[in-house]
C-alpha cells in the first residue's frame, strides 16, 4: 500500500509560478555569476566605439540628421550589445544544457512549455535590458545623451531582446556544433547589424544601397531604437515597430511550439 | 492520492528511424511496489521509462501514471515521478546544493524548502562535504548518488531509475539497494530498469522480462523460476550407471558415466524423492551437488541468449 504521506507537493490552487521562477533564476544567476564575460565585455565594447569613431574619428565628420556624430552612432551601439547579449545568452544555456543532457530535469519537470521557453527567453532579455541600461549610462556619461522617449525606449529594448533571445533559442535547437550557433552571429546578426546603419544614415547611401537596407530587418531594429533614443530616425517609428514588435511574438510562439513538438529535445 | 495502479501502461509502441525500440509492451505496476525491468542494452527498458517520464514521445499505446495519460497531463503526472537516469546529466557549472535546490524549485518547492531539502538529501547520501563544489570534483560513485538525490529531491511517491547501479562497486551497490528498498519500505512505489540478474533478485517483488522490445514475461522472480525453469541436482554414484530408474524418467536424467544430472523445478524439494528412488535401487551415494535455477536461467530459456552480452555491451 501506498503511503499517504509520501506525497509531492499538492498543486496550489491557481497559477502556481515557483517552478518557472526557479528556471529563471538559474538563468539570470548563470550571466550574474560570470559578469565578466557576459556584462562587462559589451559595455566596454560599446565604451571603446564611443570613444574611437564618436570622439577621434567622429570629430571629423559632420553632424548627422542634426546630431553630433557620437550622438548619431549611440542608438546602433547600445542595440548592438542588446542583440547579442540576448541572442547568446539562451543559445549558450540552452545549447549546453541539451547537449550535456541535464535539459533532461527541465523536460521531466512540471513545467509546461510554455513556463519552459519563458524562463529560457525571459533570462535571455533580462541579460539583453541590463546590458541595455549599463550602456545607456555610460552613453550618458560619455555624450550627455538620455533617451527622447524613455517609455518607447523601454519597450523598443524588450522586443529587440525578445526577438533576439527566440532567435538564439531556434539556434540552440538546431545546432548540432558550437559552430552553428555562433554561425547566426558571424554571418547574420553581425553583417546585418553593421549594414542595418549603426554608422550612418541611410540618406547617406547611394542607390541601389540605400533601397536594398530597407529589406534588412535590422535597419528597422536599429531605427525604432533611434527614434526612441533621439527623437528621430530614418524610418517612422509606428512602422519600425509594426514590423518587429509582431516579430518579437512571434519568434516567441514559434519557439514554444519547437519545445511542445519536443524539436531535438525528446526522441 | 489517485487510486489505482501506479504505472499502466498498454500496447506501447515506439520506432526510431526504421528501428522497432518497443512492439506493444504492456504492464503494470502496483502502487507501493517494487518492480523491475530486466534486459539486456538496446531491449527497450530506457524507451519505456523516457515515455513515462517525458523525454521520449511514445508512436502509439497508453501509458498512465495513477490514472493520468502521461502526454495529456503531462505536468500532474511529472509531480508523482522521480526520475534518475542513466547518465550523469548534471549542470557542471553549478555548486551540487544549487543544482538539488533549483531542481526542487522545478516541482514546486519554496527556496527556503528547496535549500532545506538539498542539505538534507546531501546529507543522506554523504554529499555535505562537498556541497559548495560543482560535479567535476565527485567520483563516479557520488555522481551516482547525486542523480538519485536529484530523483527525491520532491519526495515523489513514485520514482524510477534506469540502472541505478551501473558502473558502482559492490559496496555502493549494496548501500544504494537498501536506501531503495528503505524507500520503498516506507511507501514509495520503486521502477528499476537493470541488467543485472542479482539486482533485480534481490529487490524486485515483480519482474518484466524485457527482449527486443518485448515483455517476454512477468512475474516474481520465485515465480518465474519455478514456472520457466529447471535447477539441476548432480548425483555421483559409486560406479557407472547404465540405466536410470524408470521413476526417475520425468526427471529429465542425463547420465556420464557414474554422474546423474537430473534437471528439475525445484530441486531442494524434489531432492529426497530422487536419492530415495536410487537407493531403493541399490545404487550408492557418492556425492550430491544441487544448483537452484535463477533469473539468468529464465532469461535464457524464454529469449535463447544469456542477458549480458547479446551485442558485445555491458
């Protein structure tokens, strides 16, 4: 006979959240614990561009749609280190903990899918907005910019990161190598980022450049951040986020349905 | 607590890639038992235990836990089961205590209970030494107490583990079979999956016979030796026997030379009957031996081919 006693603990009444809490605490401790290679290595980056092409190099170009070279430039490096932040945070965890098997506890767990992806993608933006912040200050501290709009900033950062963090999560799925995670980044994000105008205004670009960045989902990435940092962008704002907002949700669907179908995590 | 059988599970089929894992198996598991999968590697006992648990999507079949379809209520039936696996799958970046802590979290406990609950498990299992160390330091042995503690962090009331013992020393062996069987003791319904005949003697109240995706057979392991095989009484007498006495026929008798090989069930009990049957025959004792059939024995005559080492493994 059964013992009545041993039993788990009951099912609250209601939404229980420990359970997601716990896997999203793992996740954010995981980048807290290693800040030395996950906060600090973006922040100094974006110092370094600050201070080489805004103070040297931007001192000798003119201003740009009215800003200060160094201004102009911010926007594109602080989205920068958010791209990549959130991208490699969940595809690091994610990749690891499948390949070492211990994604097992998570999958046996009584977490739904759902809490699952959440906790992944919510550790991955968090990583993505603090990164976020630290260069927002140091931004502030180096040019004397804050943002135009601090509300749109903040949501423009978390779908930018959301959309970012389900990509790394897709990668970390299908990889089958270090390689093919890093893969996104060396020959997507990155090209895409550097020719999305972090540098420069599309206005400054001849055609058939200055057309072609417009099918590049990064310029739209990097000038709804713009426009919510400076007031203003190359695009308007409302069809910026028209485009990435649904994006962002999307990815995040599309990455609960890879777990729920168990995509490379159950046989 | 539902009631019911613990584990249920009804014409499961599995296929991986052309390759048949399981073809139909049934069985079921009484809650508050002890039971056994025995079979060789590749036979499908780590399939049906990856259903149970989550890790494997079954193709066809029920598989219930406490009356719970598995996949339809996958996160009530995740909360009744305890799973170590037969790996070492283990975050290698994080203290153990973390490791048990976050994973009682996954099941609903509080921080504080989590953190409660690691301390303790690390304690019972000899770990507290090496709480604050990740698992690079621990030997095979504690690693594989660790994923049994990582298996009762939530006090399951049913857990499952797929060859607990594989790869530990004798005297680990021996101490993780009475923490298994003081579980079970006290309530928890125990599935094991093992290759090894002495384990699954030793603990099982029942067994399934497990081959090529298949349960062969079911039933204890006392049961399945009296009704699958026969032991074996060897009588040497004091000179050459020609001829066996006809009692002596339903004994299946082989004789070489002055030995008498006898195979039957049961042969302690059927011993005095054989030794009566020769004396009265005028036949003198010069030696008797006796070996009992065991699940090895079973084994082999329901499958053809001993547990070890069907494919070169274990």
């Amino acid at each position: 006979m059964a013992n009545p006693e041993l039993t788990t603990p009951p099912l609250r009444r209601g939404y229980d959240p420990t359970g997601l809490l716990a896997h999203y605490r793992r996740e954010c401790h995981r980048f807290f614990r290693l800040w030395r290679q996950t906060l600090f290595p973006p922040v100094l980056t974006a110092t370094l561009y600050i201070l080489v092409f805004g103070k040297s190099l931007g001192s000798q170009i003119r201003e740009v749609d009215g800003f200060p070279y160094i201004q102009y430039i911010f926007p594109g490096l602080l989205i920068m280190g958010v791209i990549n932040n959130a991208y490699a945070n969940v595809a690091t965890s994610l990749y690891v903990a499948r390949t070492e098997l211990f994604i097992q506890d998570l999958l046996t767990s009584p977490l739904s899918y759902f809490e699952m992806v959440l906790a992944y993608i919510g550790g991955s933006v968090t990583r993505g907005l603090t990164v976020a912040m630290m260069t927002a200050v140091v931004g502030f501290l180096l040019t004397g910019t804050l943002p135009a709009h601090p509300f749109l900033f903040l949501i423009t950062i978390f779908c930018v990161a959301l959309l970012f963090a389900s990509l790394g999560t897709i990668a970390a799925l299908w990889a089958t190598s270090w390689d093919n995670v890093n893969m996104f980044v060396h020959f997507i994000i990155t090209p895409l980022t550097f020719l999305g105008g972090v540098f420069y205004s599309i206005n400054m670009l001849p055609e058939p450049f200055r057309t072609a960045s417009q099918f590049n989902p990064i310029f739209y990435v990097i000038n709804a951040v713009r426009y919510s940092i400076l007031g203003k962008s190359d695009v308007s704002y409302g069809l910026a986020m028209a485009l990435l907002a649904p994006l962002a949700f999307a990815g995040f669907a599309f990455c609960v349905h890879l777990f729920r179908i168990g995509y490379r995590i159950q046989s | 607590m539902p009631d019911g059988p613990a584990i249920e599970i009804e014409d499961l089929r599995k296929r991986y890639r052309g390759l048949e894992a399981l073809e139909g198996i049934s069985l079921r598991v009484e809650q508050g038992e002890f039971f056994g999968l025995l079979g060789p590697n590749g036979a499908g006992k780590s399939t049906t235990l990856g259903i149970l648990t989550g890790l494997v999507r079954r193709d066809s079949g029920r598989a219930d836990v406490l009356g719970l379809d598995v996949e339809k209520h996958y996160r009530t039936v995740r909360r009744y089961i305890g799973l170590a696996t037969q790996e070492f799958n283990f975050d290698r970046f994080l203290p153990i205590e973390d490791l048990l802590t976050y994973q009682g979290g996954y099941f609903g406990l509080s921080r504080s209970r989590a953190r409660g609950r690691a301390r303790e498990l690390l304690d019972l299992f000899g770990l507290t030494e090496k709480r604050r160390e990740t698992i690079r330091s621990l030997s095979g042995g504690m690693k594989r107490r660790l994923l049994i503690a990582k298996a009762l962090v939530h006090e399951p009331p049913i857990i499952i583990l797929d060859e607990p013992t594989a790869g530990v020393d004798v005297e680990l062996r021996h101490m993780l079979w009475s923490m298994l069987e003081d579980l079970n003791r006290k309530g928890t319904t125990v599935l094991l999956t093992t290759h090894y005949i002495e384990e699954a003697e030793a603990l099982c109240k029942r067994v399934s016979i497990i081959d090529h995706g298949r349960i062969v057979t079911t039933g204890s392991p006392a049961e399945l030796i009296a009704r699958e095989t026969a032991g074996t009484i060897e009588i040497t007498l004091d000179g050459p026997l020609t001829s066996v006495p006809p009692e002596l026929a339903s004994f299946g008798p082989e004789i070489d030379g002055a030995r008498l090989s006898l195979q039957v069930r049961e042969p302690s009990r059927r011993l005095g009957e054989a030794l009566a049957v020769l004396q009265r025959n005028g036949q003198l004792i010069h030696d008797v031996r006796m070996r009992e059939a065991n699940l090895e024995d079973v084994f082999i005559h329901l499958t053809g081919h001993p547990i070890e080492g069907r494919d070169g493994q274990s």
